[in-house]
C-alpha cells in the first residue's frame, strides 16, 4: 500500500475525481448520486454527468424540483440513463419522506434504497459519511488482491470480508481510490503493465495469461 501511495502521490477520489469536488460539494448525497451514476459508465462521463446534474440540485429536496426527463438530458451519456434517472428521482423521494432529507448514515439503512448494493453502500459510509470501519470493493478491488496472491476469493462481498481480516484497517478508507486507479492504469484486466508494476516483485501472477 505504501509502494502504491509513493508512486502515484495524487490519485483520484473514488469513481469521480478530484476535480468533480472542486466544483461540487462533497456530501453523502452527492457522492450517492454520483457513485449511482458510475455504474457501468466510464469515470470521465460519470463526472461530466456528476458535476451538470449536482451542479444544479444537489440535495433531494432539489432534485424533486426536476422532471424524470431533465435528469436524462443531463445526465446523457451515461449508462443506463433513462434507468438511472427513475431511480435517482425514486431514491431522492425516499430520503426525503423516510429520512428527513439525510442520506442514512447506517449501512443497512441504505441497503434498503432501490439499486443500492453494498459497493455502493460502502462508498457512501466510507467517503460520504466519513466512516472508517468500512471497505468498498469493486471490480479492482476483487481482481487485484485475488492476482497478487493476497486471497482467494469468487466474489467481491467475500474478497471484503477476506480483506478486513488481512488488510490494517489504518489503509481501509484509501483502499478503493488506490487500487481502482492501479487498476485502471497499471493493473489492468487484460494484459497487465507488469514491466512497469512498482510492486511486481511481490505480485504472484494469479491467472496472468499475458502481461506487457
């Protein structure tokens, strides 16, 4: 983990970049928002899309004021836009009505949204809410520690519940942003820069076909 702080210095915010919190507040509900609207998109849409649509309603109370429709517009190209867009305007009202307009600051608590997971639950506690004692794992997260030969593990919730018993929770809350930049730019799923892998010695390899 230190190997990876040194060599990147300055990594991104998790799924929406630094630069997005520069021009948004940084609350539990806009990072909600936009973690919803990561999903299956690439980062330089999801924050494009963050900073047009949270620009103009960043709370729940706002974003009521909005049509289904003007979400869509704004939020294009992401996707699944026309989706991600009922649901926002779903979730937004559930805050609202259920919550007194606060993003729950409970785990279960917001597994209960529509289209919340435990990804997505994480992130907000973690980087929302300022908790600590949780670890957001994605696609990244699962493949990396599986390729270095820390775990072994199928799914993402059981690579979580691995790293929590292995990993010092001091790197818990800078777990997620690390790796998914490792991931994205060192790391990657296909054909990984392993020439180039400042921890590559200590990398076992696991399923590595090819690598340059």
């Amino acid at each position: 983990m230190n190997i990876l702080n040194d060599y990147y210095q300055e990594y991104p915010q998790p799924l929406v970049s630094r630069k997005t919190w520069d021009i948004l507040p940084k609350t539990p509900y806009t990072v909600l928002i936009s973690c919803l609207l990561s999903l299956r998109t690439k980062d330089d849409v999801t924050e494009q899309a963050s900073i047009r649509l949270l620009h103009e309603y960043d709370t729940p109370e706002k974003m009521l004021t909005s049509s289904e429709r003007t979400i869509q517009k704004m939020i294009y190209p992401v996707g699944f836009y026309r989706v991600k867009a009922k649901r926002i305007k779903e979730i937004s009202k559930t805050i609202l009505e259920k919550y007194d307009g606060n993003v729950p600051n409970n785990f279960k608590e917001l597994m209960k949204l529509k289209g919340v997971g435990r990804k997505t639950a994480n992130i907000v506690m973690v980087y929302g809410h300022n908790n600590p004692d949780f670890l957001p794992i994605d696609t990244h997260c699962h493949r990396i520690p599986n390729r270095l030969g820390w775990i072994k593990t199928k799914t993402p919730e059981e690579t979580e519940k691995a790293l929590k018993k292995i990993l010092p929770k001091k790197y818990w809350k800078e777990f997620n942003h690390l790796f998914v930049t490792f991931g994205q730019t060192i790391c990657t799923p296909v054909s990984p820069r392993c020439t180039q892998c400042p921890i590559e010695k200590f990398c076992e390899q696991k399923k590595v076909k090819k690598h340059r």
